[in-house]
C-alpha cells in the first residue's frame, strides 16, 4: 500500500513514557477501502497505536498522518476524519441515547438538516431501534459496545479506529457488528484491534502483528501462512523404536527437527513432530521412510492457524540491545 | 461554536441528571437565606453587605464541588478518550465546561434574589451598591470555577480535585490575613492584591474598581490558559 493513497500512515513512530517505550519505530499504513486487523498480546501497543491515530496521545517521535492530516500539528482537522471506539465504550451514562448520538454528531459536524437520517442509519446499523429513548447507564454490556460502535460511524468517517469492536457481545451481536465493519470497510480504511484471530481472518485483508511496541509482521493472513509454511510441521503415530525412528526421519531430505514422544495413552506407539521445510512432496517422503521399516497408523500434515502464526510471532524473544 | 454549544449543553444534562447541582444550589441557598435573616432580621443590618460576605465564604467552599466534575469524571468514566479525539480545540472544550459550571453559579444567583424581596418591601435599599456586590459575586464565581477547572484537569478522582480547589481557594480568600505579618511593603501589597475576599469587599461595598475586576478576570483567564495548554501537553 503507498503511503501516499494510504488513509493511515504510520512512519518510524515510537513512543515513550518517562523512560519507558511503549512503541518502537511503528511503520505501516492502511488504505481506502481496506480493514486491517491489529494483532498482539496484553500490553503490546496496541490500544497506545490507536490513541495516537485518534489524536489522544501523541507520538514522541515519527510521524502519523490520518486522513492526510499530521497529527502532530493537525489533529483537529484530522478528527473530522474519524470515527474512534476504544476499547472501553466512551458513554455518558445520564444522557439517553439520542441525546447522546445526537451530541456526538453535532460536535462531528452532522448538519441539523441531516440529523434525524444520520442517527436512524446508524441506529438501524448497530441494531439500537429498541433502546433509542434508554438513559444509557440502563443499557446492557451488549448494547453498550454497540452504541460505542455507533458514536464512532457518525458522519460517516473516512478512518475507522475500532479498539475491540465485538467485546461483550454474543454470538448473533458479533456477526452483525461483523457485517456492519465489513460494508464499511468497503469504501473507507479501517484498523482493527481484537483478540479474536478468526474475526481477523473473516473480515480483514491484512494483519499486523505487534508485540513488546514493535511491529512482527504486516501481510494478509494467507501471506501470513505462507511465510509461517516456511517451518511446517508433520505429526506422525508410529510403532517403532525411538532412536532408529528419529535417525530415519532426520535422514529424510526437507525434515530439520525430529520430536519424539510416547503417544498417550498407547504406550507402544510414538507421537512423532517433524518440522520440515515448505514445499510439497515432504510429507510423502517421510511416509515411504517410515512405511519401509515400521508400522505408520497415522501421518497429518499441520497448516499454520492463525492462532499458531500469532503465537509464533509473538513467542519470539525479543532483542533487549535493540530497544 | 457549535462544538462548543454542544459540549456546553451536554455539561448542563449531565449536571441536572446527577445530585450533585441540586445539592450545591439547595446547600448555597439555604445558607444565604439563613445568612440574609440572621443579618437583616436578628442584627438588624439595613444592607446586603453580611449576606454578600457570607456568600462569598459559601462560594469559595461550594465551587470545588461544582467544579470538581468537569474532567475528572471524564477521565473516570473514559469519555475523555471521546471528548479529546472528537473535533474540538483544547480551548474550545475547557471553554464549554467552565460555561457550563458558570451557568449554575448564575442560577444560583437568580435563586438569592429572592432575599431582595424583603429588603425592598420593607427598606429603600441602595440598588447600585446591591448590584456592585452581585457583580464582584459572579466575577469571585468565574474565578473560583476556573481554578476549580485547572485542579480537576490534573487528577482523575474528584475528590481530590475537590480538596486541592478548596484549599486552593480558600488560601485566596483568607491571604489578605497574613499582610500584618510581612515587614516589606512588597510582600505587604502582594497579599492583599491576592487576596480574593479583600477585592469582593470592594464591590460589597458598591466600588466596581477595574483593578478588582480585571484581577478576577486575570486570575480566571491564566487558569483557562493553564487548563488548554495542560490538555495540550497531555497528548
């Protein structure tokens, strides 16, 4: 994605706090029409990047342009641009819901013209028809997140920041909220951070992975998969001595690493994790190496998950001297 | 401007939705109808002048709570992560809160006129001088709420903002008290020119001094400052 056409840039951006950093020289971007989905553990950077792209906290260093505003110097013009969810739905518990929509849009610039069409499409869009006259500190945990969700669509931003949109609600809630961030997304960027890896794979074209402030990864999740197929695995059952077993499969070409454990509950089977290179063909070489000599009851070739990619990702210790 | 009036119609919902106001207007109230009585009726006072005073006092230690609201509970409830990223300037969003809270302290100046019932009814009370004192009030007022702004900024708990404002302001009130203590005729002039309880005496006594009122307006417009260029730095 050029950065030029992109909605969100974030260009060698860190931040830091007193004398910690919270963010490591963050780059990438994020185009129209495109939903990035915003991946990491607790605590990696994750809700700091979207405070930053929203103009709540500013970057100590890089620069961030939203919308083709720098939010450095620019961030009020910047925020007509976009729509914010944070991770905790931003809701004035006295107001109503109208009041409170209706108070968000007017700051946002909904025209007094186009009030009352601007909060029934996004009341029809987060499904809020049955609470729109409830003071909102009635409203469920449910009916919160998407009232938050709502907030963030008025006005019809050309950025969509969602900081865990789907947080709280149940099943049919998710799918609907999931529908509603995907037609958006059709024509306007959006970033989206949540801990569910599978809405990443539904509804996103690319992923970033982020982790201890710094940016692992940025590809789509079938890109992800690739470069991750780099290091498959073939899990193996097999009747057979250990150590002839483990001297064979590291024999076979394509095969680096052999583990080999008892299988549960058979105790004269072996549980056999072979990590071998990408490219086809490996598999079928292990089973003939194994098939000639001993009893082969099962051989599975494992694709990367997501779940396994971001672990993967995740899991890689990070260089303390380069921080 | 219409950022801000919403923001400022949004402070004046949230006040009258919560028991806060209703509190402070009842407390303030009453205290200046038993302050009104006490002066006029018991010690037979012909004048405001008491009863501005006593106002006064009232003021200074009702403003916190008031005040100590307007960002604290923004922060508590995290709609401050709204209020910041939504198109408004810094000064536009310390601008609406602190008309918000100067609304209340005008409705509870209208709530004390009626004590001026009485005194007309019953006297020929001099209105320039009752007019002067209603003026020094509400600048007193702006000045108080906008200090009371600046301490809620600062923290996310409302009490201590409450604590701090009220210390804060209460040294304002009571300075003048330590000019017989200082030797240098600096220091002298300093505290009685800081002394938020010396200039309200002027306008309780019907002066409208400039040097009163622009110290007030001062005192109001470095806090406001303070508090934009704080939401500022705070990003």
């Amino acid at each position: 994605m050029s950065s030029t056409a992109a909605s969100i840039v974030l260009d060698s951006v860190s931040k830091r706090y007193g004398s910690r950093t919270i963010l490591h020289d963050l780059s990438f971007s994020v185009g129209r029409g495109e939903i990035v989905g915003f991946l990491g553990p607790n605590g990696a950077g994750k809700t700091t990047t979207m405070r930053m792209l929203a103009g709540f906290t500013a970057a100590t260093t890089g620069r961030v342009m939203v919308a083709g505003h720098d939010m450095a110097t620019d961030n009020v013009e910047a925020a007509r641009h976009i729509g914010y969810l944070p991770e905790r739905p931003p809701l004035y518990d006295p107001l109503d819901v109208t009041a409170y929509l209706r108070f968000v849009a007017r700051i946002k610039g909904v025209r007094r013209t186009a009030m009352a069409a601007e909060l029934e499409r996004v009341v029809s869009a987060c499904h809020l028809e049955a609470v729109v006259r409830h003071e909102i500190y009635k409203l469920s945990k449910g009916y919160r997140q998407r009232l938050g969700l709502a907030q963030a669509l008025l006005g019809a931003p050309d950025v969509l920041l969602l900081d865990e949109p789907t947080a709280g609600l149940d099943p049919g809630q998710i799918l609907e909220t999931r529908e509603v961030i995907r037609a958006f997304g059709r024509d306007h960027a959006v970033l989206l951070s949540t801990h569910i890896l599978a809405e990443v794979t539904l509804i996103c074209q690319r992923v970033a992975i982020i982790d201890h402030g710094r940016l692992l990864a940025i590809d789509s999740p079938a890109g992800l998969q690739r470069a991750v197929a780099q290091t498959n695995r073939v899990a193996l059952r097999v009747a057979a001595p250990a150590e002839g077993l483990r001297d064979a499969l590291l024999s076979v070409k394509g095969v680096s690493a052999v583990d080999v454990q008892p299988a549960a509950g058979a105790p004269a089977l072996l549980d056999v994790d072979c990590q071998v290179d990408a490219g086809d063909g490996v598999e079928a070489e292990i089973a003939r190496a194994v098939a000639a000599r001993w009893d082969l009851h099962r051989l599975e070739r494992q694709q990367p998950t997501l779940e396994n990619i971001f672990l993967r990702y995740v899991a890689t210790p990070v260089d303390p001297d380069a921080r | 401007m219409s950022g801000v009036l919403a923001v400022y119609q949004k402070e004046l919902s949230t006040y009258f939705r919560s028991p806060i106001a209703y509190y402070v207007v009842a407390v303030f109230l009453l205290g200046t109808g038993y302050f009104f009585l006490y002066n006029i009726v018991l010690a037979g006072e012909t004048t405001m002048a008491g009863t501005f005073q006593n106002m006064g006092v009232l003021l200074v230690t009702l403003a916190p709570l008031v005040s100590m609201r307007l960002f604290s509970a923004e922060y508590t409830a995290g709609t401050a992560e709204l209020l910041l990223t939504l198109p408004l300037s810094p000064w536009q969003i310390v601008l609406a809160k602190y008309l918000g809270a100067l609304t209340i302290l005008l409705l509870v100046c209208l709530g004390t006129l009626v004590d001026l019932v009485p005194l007309y009814f019953f006297g020929t009370p001099e209105t320039t001088t009752i007019l002067a004192g209603y003026v020094g009030f509400v600048l007193l007022g702006m000045a108080c709420l906008a200090i009371g702004e600046l301490f809620s900024i600062v923290t996310e708990n409302q009490i201590v903002a409450a604590l701090i404002t009220a210390a804060v302001l209460l040294g304002f009130w009571f300075v003048g008290h330590l000019e017989s203590f200082q030797r240098s005729d600096g220091l002298r002039g300093l505290v009685v020119y800081l002394s938020f309880a010396r200039h309200f005496t002027d306008f309780i006594q019907g002066l409208v001094r400039t040097e009163a009122v622009v110290f007030y307006l001062v005192v109001a417009g470095i806090a406001l400052a303070l508090s934009a260029g704080y939401l500022h730095w705070r990003r």
